[in-house]
C-alpha cells in the first residue's frame, strides 16, 4: 500500500508540473498580454516596459515559469513581501497573493461540492439501488423516468427557474449567499440550499441509473446467484453480496465528480452570482491573469490526481479483489 | 477620457454630465410608456443645455441641505457585476470607482446637484470652488476648517500639492492627465520623474502652497474649467503621510463620509462610518446609513431580478453602475410598483461608427454609410427606448452646445437608414472601395452591433467583412494605427460638460497615436485651428467655435456615423430613499441615500 501512495504521488507530482507547463505556455501564447491591458491610456513603450518588469514579464519565458514552479515547493519574495510557500504567484490584477485569494473563495466551493454530494449521492444511489431492487415495479419506473428527464437538464436552465419559483416569484427564500459555517450553520445551509440542490438534481439524475444498472448487473453475478440459491435472505445478499460490487463504478465516477466540482463550479457559481474558485478562475482568464489562472488550474489539478488515489485506494475496501500492486 | 468600448468601460466611465442632462429621473417615475418617455427626455434634453455654475463660499458651506424624509441607520447592499480596477484616488477614471470615491474620498471642489437639472462646481475640502486671476491662468484655493483624513489628521495644503505631484509618478497611469498636462506639458512625467517623493517637487510658479492652508495653481494659458477639472474623483486628496505608493490602492485612506472596513479585490468591499468626517464641512453628501456592503460578480441579469422581486436584502439594494438587463425592461415598465423604483436619464455617450480614415478614403462611402446605418436596429439591441436614442449627430444632450434637430444625414428622419440615398451616393464607386473590414467585440453586445451592421450596410450595397476581436482587448486592437480594420464601434462621454472634453481626445490631429481615442485617425487642419481657438476662448464664446468644429467635422470630414445615445434605467429596493439620477454620473446619486424603515 505504502509503496502505491508513494508511486501514485511521484506520478502526481509530475502530472501536476506538466499541467502547469501546458496552461503556462498556452497562455503565454495567446495573442494579448496583460501588460498591455495594464498600460493605460497614455502608455509609451517606457511604461509597457515598466510594468513588464514589475510582472517580471520581461524575464525569459522558462526563468518565469521555473519561478513560478519553485515558488509552490519554496515560496518566493515579491515587492509586497514574501509569499510562503505553497506559492501560487501574485495576481497581476488584483496584486494579492493567488493562494490566499483561492483559499478565501475555497470554503464556498467545498460547501457546494460537500452540500450537492450529500444529496446526490444519498437520493441518487438510493433511488438507483431501489429501483434496481425493485425492477420492473412502479418505483423503478418512477426513478428511471424521473432521471432521464432531470439528466436531460442543466444548471444555466434549473437554476434561474429555482430562482424564480423559490425566491422571486414567492419569496419563500432569500437569494443565495454564502455564510461560513463556522460562523452560522442553518445560515450556511439556508444559503447555499439552492445551489446545492439544483447541483445535486443534475447529478442525482446520473447517479440513479448508474447506481441502477451497477445493482442489477451484479444482482445477475454468479456468487450473488449462488448466495440466494444457499437460501440467504434477500436483503442479506443485497447488502452483504451486491451492494458492495455495485459501488465500485459510483466511486469511480464520483472520485472524478468531486474533483472536478472542487476545482470549481463555474457554471454553478455564475448562474447563483457566487464567488468561489470557477468564478475565479473566469475572472483569471478575462483578466488575462496569468498568476491566477496558473494557480487555479493546479489547483483543481491537484485535487483531481488527489481523489483518483483516493480512488484507487477506495477500491480495495470496497472490493477486496482488487490489488493495488 | 470616456471611452465607452474600453476594458475600463466594463464599468462605464464616470460621466461628468452636464446640467443639460434630461434629468428625467430627477424626480420619482412615475411610469409610463417608452415612446412617451423617450419623447419627453429628448424635449428636455433639447431645452436644458446650460452650463455648470461655480459656486461661492456660502453654497460650499456646509451640511448639505437634509433630504425629505431621511432617517439614519442601516446598511445599504450595492450590487455590481464586475470588481473595481482601481481604488487609489489617483488611478481613478471609471464610474464605479468613482461612485464609490464619492463615498471615500473629498477633492478641492465637488459637484452639487440641485434635483432640478442644475448642476454646480462648489469647494469640496476648498472654501468655494477657486478664485482665478492672470485671465484664468492662476488658481487660488483655500481649505476649509476642520477637514481632516479617517485617522483624524488635518488635510493641509501641502497633502494637496502630494496628491498633484503624486500624478506624476510611474505607479500612476490610469487616472485623468488634464491637470499634469495643463501644469507641465504633454511630457509631465519628465518634469518629476519621481512624482514629489523626493526632495524635487514642482516649482512655485508652477504650484505654490505659501501656508498650510492655501493652495495656487499657475497655468501657462487660461484654464477656466479648472474648478470642473478638480471635481474629477481622480483628482480626490491623497493625505501625504499615508500614502504607500502603489499599494494605496487596495487600502487608501478616506477623507469622505465613509471608510473601507474591508476589501476583497474583484469579491466585496465594506465600507462604514468614518468618525472624522465632519457633516459641517461638506455641502455636498449626507453620512444617512451606517454603512454599504458592495457585492461584485451579481450579474446584470441577476442585479434585475433581485430588485424586481424585491425581498430580503434586495429591498435594501441598488445598481452601483449596472442598469436593468435589456430582455427585463419591459417587466419593469409594465410593474408599476417596479417601474416606479427606476431612475432613468441620458448618459452622455455617443456612440459612433469610427471610419479608419487611413484606410477608407472616399467620402461617398463614409457618407452613405453615414446614410445608410440603421440606428433603430442597434438601439434595439441595447434595450430599445430605455437604452438608447437615435443620434443624428456627434454631441450628446449632456453636452453644452447640443443641438437636437442638427441631423446632416437625415437621421431623425430615416432612423432605419435612408437606402436609396446611400445606394444613390455609392453609384459608380468601384467595388474594391465598398469591401469593408467592420471590427466588433466577440461579446453577446458586440455580436448584436455585428448583425445590424452587417444587414444595414448589405442593403445598400456595402460588401461587410466582419471580424471578431476578443472583447477584453477591442479598444486596445481597434486603437491602433495600423489595424487592419476599417470601421468599428465606440462611444466617447464628456469628463465634464465642455466639447473640449470631446472635441479635443477624439478629434484632435495632435492626438492621432498607438491607444488615443481618435480611433478615426482625423488629422484635419481647420479643426485643429478651431480646438486651439476654443481652448483659449471664455466658455461663451467658446460655444459658438465648438460648434463650428462640430458641423465641419461631421459634415467636412465625417470620421464616424452618429449612431445612438446611450440611456441609463437603473432600478433599486423598495426601502432605498433619497434616489435620484445624478446628473454628474449618469448613475444613482449615492451621497444622499437612506433607508426608509
């Protein structure tokens, strides 16, 4: 197991630096600088050099990037101090620190993510696992239905119709914010209620007929077969023999879902005007910020090579066939 | 510089509007149609184009004068969709800042609105708005008693002469020049390079502050807009010992009603009390609410919605600089109950289809295009009625000088564009001359602009080759000289209410460079001599010369088709009171808000 960790973090590691070396060169590739939207309406080329020299941008371009990649393992000093490590650069728009901007808009995305995953994950795969007990009842009907047609939806459609139905037509609830929940959790939980159901609806939809077929097809296993015909109970076998195979694909694809969620719900974000790390990563790319468009995209890279280990790692609780080796 | 298609107009410019402006919303709407709306504010448009006034020592005095009803207390949530690019005084050059600087920050001279359309220049932390001498080339200032920043130093002359000379350093680039300029040259930067940190600041013929108290500019030739010029949020006081360069800009320090409590760039910025400011000394703002919450990244469209519904916190909400979404105007002027919560006016942009003069040479194309544009289309897309009116010519109705029924090219008359004449004018021009690169933003607004452009120009016999440009960059390409373009769009507003604050940026020869916003490239020698003329001239006599460079522009060389001029609607919450349109920002007037309950 040690040994897995170990190579699986090593490949990690490398992917992330390769990561960051293609988002670092593409950007610099594209047509404008933000040097020169930084310029100003009087800008000579003396100012344009100025401030690419404040940027650093009038360094060769693998000296910008080896300071940028170093700056994560050592931190690095900028004319407003220095900037501990891990350091994602300064944001040539807002002169803040990347890291401290990421992890100020980091908790609303971990709200949303953890909120939507609750109940996607508890309504989705226990209507997928119920219909699939039930198959070719009413119940599996309903939830094959209902999920067909909820999968068919999408944020940017749901999200201002539950805007209009919830909060501007009714004024059953306020509009959503977010509110640490350190500081107010039924404040927290009201706030962002909307957006982490409307979330959940488009992956719950996904998640029942993943869960569904998962179940039938390893209710049809030989061993689950063989368990029944020993005359075990039906829930024993479902629990105990099934259930457990079954959620191999779930925490596959929901290891990618996460990942992907945590390293920003733009989509999500912009559609309820809240600010975690997808707004920040749209504000990064209009700005032509390349410090914080650099720092968010590792950042959800890391999270998506995190909980592909995790993955793994799940995989052999769960399904004791599986060897990490 | 009130470049409406600039990065910085993602937050449109700050208007200094002038007391011509409509003013339409000065007073409570009442609702009403479009076209009745739309009629009216052209009528007073037309019949208000006055001039601002100076103001003496008795109208600087202050408090400013109680708005009705007005009780203390609460916070009022500001939505607004994009972040604020600046936040130093000095840098400041965009509405959004500057409405918020009006908030934070206290200049010589202020603007004062008298909810009627009448607009003055008064002495902000100065007794009265200047006394001139030497024939407009010497400025004197006196600062008042008992001004002081939030930490409770007083602001002395020599923080005046800091914020000036602090114009004229590196770190400084993105606010107005015109009072660097008018004081050292086009090359001001040269004269303190380090912008007064050193031991070199700026000599006393040129700024003199003889005692703690007054403050004497010398020009070298009259500048008898100078108390407007000083009102600009940009020229606001920055007091000398707190200043920390380039970092002031996320955390300045206020010497206005309000102070930052806290700031997250391009997030939320708080702002609360500021106990050292002294009701007594101000004419112009009122100190009502406890405090404002501004919320960035709200959406437009979210923006609408919000105060349509209004509930919750949105009862206590306005639009900073944002306006009602184009697709929700009409569910705001068929509400009564919302469309009574609007503030409506002109804004004072006019927006143009620059030509490239480098590159499209023949007049009869410019003047059938000029002919042939269809402005009700575009305006169509900006709102209709609420977000636009059709311009027949290239001054604003906030301009001094507007003239309503000047329409050269039969504008008011053809707003969809007159084909037979235009088609008639292209007869015989060879077909390499009618193929034309048209530039527009790759934005939802810029792709309207293309598809109204483009069936226009088609339908009289125009060969459209459309090209898109990265909205974020669109000023930057289509600014310069040699772009491969040959007609785009732009609006330019006045920075306060004199054409030589539009006449002279974009129309001026001397001003054809990489970035200027002479996006037309118009080198034009009479009106060259005419903008020298004006600049030298009284305001009255100036009137009669600007105008002659107008019609001559538009009519001589025509650089641009007049397209439309833009409106603000603007919507707030049910318990906001003290709303008005300001006429000085085209926006919600924000020093005299209150909530009701």
């Amino acid at each position: 197991m040690f040994q897995f960790i170990l190579r699986r973090t090593a490949g990690a590691v490398i992917t992330l630096f390769l990561i960051g070396a293609a988002t670092f060169f593409l950007f610099v590739a594209a047509p404008s600088d933000y040097a020169s939207l930084a310029c100003g309406k009087d800008c000579s080329p003396a100012r344009l050099e100025d401030i690419r020299h404040a940027l650093g941008l009038d360094q060769p371009i693998a000296t910008q990037f080896w300071d940028f990649m170093s700056g994560i393992i050592v931190g690095r000093d900028f004319p407003d101090g220095h900037c501990a490590a891990p350091c994602l650069g300064q944001s040539f728009y807002s002169g803040d620190f990347v890291w401290d901007t990421i992890m100020d808009r980091f908790p609303l995305t971990v709200s949303l993510t953890i909120g939507s995953m609750v109940v996607f994950l508890v309504v989705g795969v226990g209507a997928g696992m119920l219909a699939a007990y039930k198959r070719g009842s009413t119940v599996d009907k309903v939830a094959t239905g209902a999920s067909m047609v909820l999968s068919s939806f999408q944020i940017y459609f749901l999200g201002p119709i539950a805007l209009t139905v919830l909060v501007y037509s009714t004024g059953w609830m306020e509009d959503p914010k977010y509110v640490p929940i350190t500081e107010d959790p039924v404040g927290w939980l009201v706030g962002l209620s909307i957006p982490m159901v409307v979330m959940a609806t488009i992956f719950t939809a996904q998640y029942t007929r993943m869960a569904r077929s998962s179940m039938i097809e390893q209710l049809q296993e030989e061993h689950v077969r063989t368990a029944r015909a020993k005359g075990m109970a039906q829930k024993y076998v479902f629990f105990r023999y099934a259930w457990r195979g079954s959620l191999i694909p779930i925490v596959t694809v929901l290891g990618i879902d996460v990942s992907a969620l945590l390293g920003g719900g733009v989509v999500t974000e912009l559609t309820f005007s809240l600010q975690g790390i997808g707004r920040l990563a749209v504000d990064g790319a209009q700005h032509k910020d390349l410090p914080l468009t650099m720092g968010v995209m590792l950042f959800g890279a890391f999270f998506i090579l995190i909980l592909n280990i995790l993955v793994d790692i799940v995989y052999a609780v769960v399904d004791p066939r599986v060897r990490l080796s | 510089m009130k470049s409406l298609n600039s990065r910085r107009t993602r937050a449109i410019v700050v208007a200094i509007a002038a007391g011509s402006l409509a003013l339409t919303g000065c007073s409570e709407n009442k609702g009403g149609s479009s076209d009745k709306d739309s009629k009216k504010d052209q009528k007073e448009a037309a019949v208000q184009s006055k001039a601002v006034t100076y103001g003496d020592a008795a109208a600087s005095t202050g408090p400013a004068e109680a708005v009705p009803g007005a009780k203390s207390g609460g916070t009022i949530q500001v939505y607004q969709e994009q972040g604020l690019t600046h936040l130093d005084p000095g840098q400041i050059y965009v509405s959004d800042a500057g409405q918020v600087a009006n908030l934070l920050f206290r200049g010589l001279t202020n603007f004062e609105e008298d909810g009627k359309g009448g607009v003055s220049v008064v002495g902000d932390l100065a007794t009265d708005s200047g006394k001139s001498s030497d024939g407009g080339k010497t400025w004197t200032f006196t600062l008042k008693d008992g001004v002081k920043d939030e930490n409770g130093t007083a602001i002395t002359s020599a923080d005046v002469r800091h914020t000036v000379e602090r114009q004229y350093a590196s770190f400084i680039f993105d606010g107005p020049t015109y009072l660097q300029t008018w004081l050292s040259g086009a090359k001001y930067r040269e004269a303190l390079p380090d912008g007064g940190f050193g031991k070199k600041h700026l000599p006393d013929d040129v700024l003199e502050t003889p005692d703690a108290k007054t403050v004497i500019f010398h020009f070298k030739t009259p500048q008898t807009d100078l108390p407007q010029t000083l009102a600009m949020p940009g020229y606001t006081i920055v007091p000398e010992k707190t200043d920390t360069k380039a970092k002031y800009d996320k955390a300045p320090v206020s010497t206005g009603p309000y102070k930052i409590a806290e700031y997250k760039v391009g997030k939320t910025l708080k702002l609360v009390k500021n106990e050292n400011w002294d009701a007594k000394t101000d004419s112009v703002r009122q100190q009502y609410v406890d405090g404002f919450n501004f919320d960035f990244g709200v959406t437009e469209s979210t923006q609408t919605s919000r105060l349509i519904a209004d509930q919750g916190d949105s009862k206590n909400a306005i639009q900073l600089t944002g306006s009602v979404e184009a697709t929700k105007i009409q569910d705001v002027i068929k509400n009564a109950s919302v469309n009574k919560r609007t503030i409506k006016g002109y804004q004072p942009y006019v927006m143009a289809l620059n030509f490239n003069l480098d590159r499209v040479k023949n007049k009869k194309v410019r003047e059938a295009i000029a002919y042939g544009v269809n402005s009700k289309s575009l305006i169509a897309g900006e709102g209709g009625a609420y977000g636009g009116d059709v311009a027949p010519n290239l001054f604003a109705p906030t301009l001094p000088g507007y003239e309503a029924t000047y329409d050269p090219y039969g504008r008011l008359k053809n707003p969809s564009g007159n084909v037979a004449k235009a088609k008639e004018l292209l007869k015989g021009v060879p077909a390499a001359e009618k193929k034309l690169v048209f530039a527009y933003s790759n934005n939802e607004q810029g792709q309207k602009r293309k598809v109204a452009i483009e069936d226009a120009l088609t339908k009289i016999g125009i060969d459209v080759v459309s090209k898109e440009v990265d909205a974020a960059s669109y000023s930057e390409q289509v600014g310069k000289l040699d772009n491969p373009y040959d007609m785009y769009i732009n609006g330019w507003g006045q920075d306060w209410p004199s054409p030589a604050t539009v006449v002279t940026p974009i129309y001026d020869g001397d001003q054809v460079a990489d970035g200027s916003p002479n996006y037309s490239h118009m080198n034009d020698p009479q009106v060259q001599k005419l903008i020298k003329k004006a600049l030298t001239q009284e305001p009255t006599e100036a009137a009669a010369t600007w105008k002659e460079a107008h019609h001559y522009t538009l009519e001589k060389v025509l650089p641009g088709a007049p397209l439309w001029y833009t409106k603000q609607f603007q919507l707030y919450g049910s318990n906001i009171g003290g709303a008005r349109y300001s006429t000085e920002s085209s926006y919600i007037d924000v020093t005299r808000l209150f909530l009701k309950s």
